[in-house]
C-alpha cells in the first residue's frame, strides 16, 4: 500500500513538474512552435513546391462504410453508378496538358495516355519537347516503354528504327535506304504555364488558336494539385457558370466542418462570401468576374478579386488580385478516359509573396475537393430542369458545343473501345 502511495505522489509529483516547465516557458515554447511554422512554410514556398494529389478513390466515397473489402466496394459504387442520359463527345477539340514540363528532362521519354491515345513525350537534345503516337509502325512496340532519345529522334527499343521530329523514320539499322512513306503521327506540341500541352483535333485541322505562356519572369512556381475525377470533361469547367453552387458548396469554412452542422458557430469562425458573373468570350475564350471575401461577423478578413479565362475546352487561367499581391493559377482538364479526367492546378506567384501562393495552394486545393466529392458520384444530365438563376448554364453548354465536331467520338464509341485506364 505504501508502494501505491509513494508511485501516486512521484507520478503526481511529474505532472505538477511538467505542467510547471511548460507554463514558466510557454512563450519560449509558443515562440519555438510559429517559427518552426513559419520555416515551414518559407520552405515550402521558396524552396520546396507544395504538391498535393488525390486518387479517384480517395474523396467521395465517405458514405461507403470502412471495412476488408472497402476498396471493393468503392469499385462496385463506381460500376453501378447510371451515367446518364445525352452525353457529349468525351474528347473535344483543343489544346490538353499530357505532362508537366519539369517531369521531361532532356533526352527524357514520358508514357502518356490520354484523349483516347498512347502517346510517347520526349525532349529532344535541341531542348524541345515533342510528342508522338507511342506504337512503332513496324511491329507495335511501345517507343515509351524502353525507347531512346537520339538528338532530336526517338528510338524504338524493339528493332533500333528511329522517326525524327516530325515522325518520319530516319534510319533503319543494316538498311541504307528507309523505306519512304513510314512515320509515326506527331502531335502539335508547346509548352505553356508550366505544362507540355498538345493539339486535338477530331478532324486534324492545324491548332485554331495558339498558347501562349502566361508566366513572367517574375513568376515562380509555388505549388500544384492533382486530381482524378470522375465525370464528363464539359462539367468541369461548367462549374464556372454555375454561380448558385458557389455559396451553396464553398461557403463553409476551411477552418472548421462545424458550422454546416452548428450555423451558429460561423459566427466565430467565419465564412466564405462569392459572386461571380460568367460571360462569352472571343471565339474560344469565355470570362468570369469572380469576388471572394472571407467575413468573420462583420469584419471582411480577406478580399479577392479573380479574372478566370476559359480558353478553350481543357485550359482555364485564374488571375487573382489581392492585397499582398497578385497569384495566377493555371488550371488543366485532360481526358484520360471518357469519363475520367485528370485535372491539375499550377500555382505561380511572384518571390514577395511566396508564402500566399503556398496557402492559396492549399486552401484551392481542400475547396476543389468539394466539387470533386459530388463529381465523382453524380450522372451527367443532358436536359436538366433549368431555373431562372441557371441561364449560365444553359448559355455556358451552348457556347462549349463549338469544341464538338463532325467526326468527334461519341460516348458510347469511345466506351466500347475503351482501354482499361
């Protein structure tokens, strides 16, 4: 018994001890915790890029309950799922991002599948990347899986043929004449934002419009995320001109899930405010004028003006405006399946404000899951019930149908033969 008692008072007698410590130093400690913080994030803003990913699997999927099997029964959800009525083409027309440019080296080969292809990136010794079909004309190997570069060609790993930069074979080991009319086809390729982005076109019409690099000098890399999402391309980008959804999805805090279930505690810990306004642009552009304010109780915390561009089907630019300075996300949506689609966010910012471009990284990427959760579990909907607040939407798919053509793929084509993603 004595024994008890002399543990219980040596016990006690460390807590008190500690608790002691603790609260002689707290502002040492406090101090120790902000600037390991504040390192933090200093390294990952000038040093260290923020990359964030998350599979298909990983958001929407929290009604499906834990479990062995769970992953099992995620796919079963996603099988069973009706995919809707009137479905567009899956691959529009238009410029798509296959790689991101930091990911090709030179002398690099990348394997790529999008858009209904296998496609083969590579960086030539000149610096330029190319892209071309991935399969040799010869006897079908894959130029991405084991191939080289040569200069500015690529190599088949199979029988050593070689196709230059404009896919023509080149050379043939043992043979002094290549035989003529043998190519692989060779995409329309630029690097723009960050991102190796190539030409698709249903009826190989040259590009209707260019890309341009819309990063200075002084714009630098902060950060990306990446998600695969499951559902048709056009919804995506349509979410721009659905107005209603911003504060019905994105007003909650980041801070806190709280306040959906207790309205009353928004009060202390805020909430998101926005208006937008979606407009046709030239041709292949269309524009919103978005605002964004964070307001705890009547203090308007932080406030952000954001001009989007759409520029085509799979590539939107947001320039917002704060009051610690501007940052630019450039946003890319490629088809990697008829209704799977990869989308990345690049963050860039000047170095003087390195830090909001690490936190709008951040705070973009935990606001796009949110759409993503309803992405990955809602069918498309060909004739919806329109409401008088929904004529965006309406005017947003009539403007996106120009990216359709003749000979695009239909869905159910693009189904059937689908590769297994």
């Amino acid at each position: 018994m004595d024994s008890v008692f002399l543990y219980s008072n040596v016990s006690f007698g460390i807590i008190r001890s500690t608790f002691d410590l603790l609260y002689q130093n707290s502002l040492v400690i406090l101090a120790a915790v902000i600037t390991g913080m504040l390192m933090f994030v200093l390294y990952r803003s000038y040093i260290s890029p923020d990359f964030y990913t998350k599979e298909l699997t990983e958001i929407g999927f929290d009604h499906v309950p834990p479990g062995p099997d769970r992953p099992l029964r995620i796919a079963r959800t996603m099988t069973s799922r009706r995919l809707g009525s009137k479905i567009p083409p899956p691959y529009p027309n238009g410029w798509f991002a296959v790689a991101e440019s930091c990911d090709v080296k030179v002398g690099g080969v990348l394997a790529v599948d999008a858009l209904g292809q296998n496609l083969c990136v590579y960086r030539g010794a000149d610096g330029v990347v190319r892209c071309v079909d991935a399969y040799c004309p010869h006897l079908g190997a894959n130029l991405a899986a084991g191939g080289n570069v040569c200069g500015n060609c690529i190599e088949c790993p199979f029988h050593k043929w070689r196709f230059g930069a404009d896919g023509a074979l080149v050379s043939v080991p043992g043979v002094e004449s290549v035989p003529k009319g043998v190519s692989i086809k060779s995409w329309e390729t630029v690097e723009a934002d960050g991102a190796v982005w190539i030409w698709y076109d249903a009826e190989n019409r040259p590009p209707l419009w260019s890309l341009q690099d819309a990063c200075t000098m002084q714009m630098r890399c902060r950060g990306r995320n990446i998600f695969t999402v499951n559902c048709h391309i056009q919804e995506i980008p349509e979410n721009g001109a659905d107005v209603a959804h911003l504060n019905a999805v994105h007003s909650e805090s980041l801070l806190s899930k709280l306040g959906e279930k207790y309205p009353l505690l928004l009060n202390f810990i805020g909430s998101h405010y926005w208006t937008a306004e979606w407009s046709r642009g030239d041709h292949h552009t269309s524009t919103i004028k978005l605002t964004h304010d964070y307001k705890l109780m009547k203090m308007n915390l932080f406030h952000v003006d954001v001009d989007v561009t759409q520029i085509g089907p799979g590539h939107v630019r947001l320039k917002l405006q704060t009051s610690f300075g501007p940052v630019l996300i450039s946003q890319s949506v490629t088809p990697i399946g008829p209704l799977q689609q990869k989308v990345v966010h690049r963050v860039f910012s000047p170095n003087y404000n390195a830090p909001l471009g690490y936190i709008l990284n951040r705070a973009e990427s935990y606001q796009f899951e949110r759409d993503v959760a309803i992405w990955n579990n809602k069918r498309y909907v060909g004739a919806p019930a329109y409401v008088k607040t929904d004529k965006t939407i309406r005017a947003f798919r009539s403007w996106f149908s120009q990216f359709y053509s003749e000979n695009s793929i239909s869905f159910k084509d693009a189904n059937n033969s689908m590769l297994e993603w």
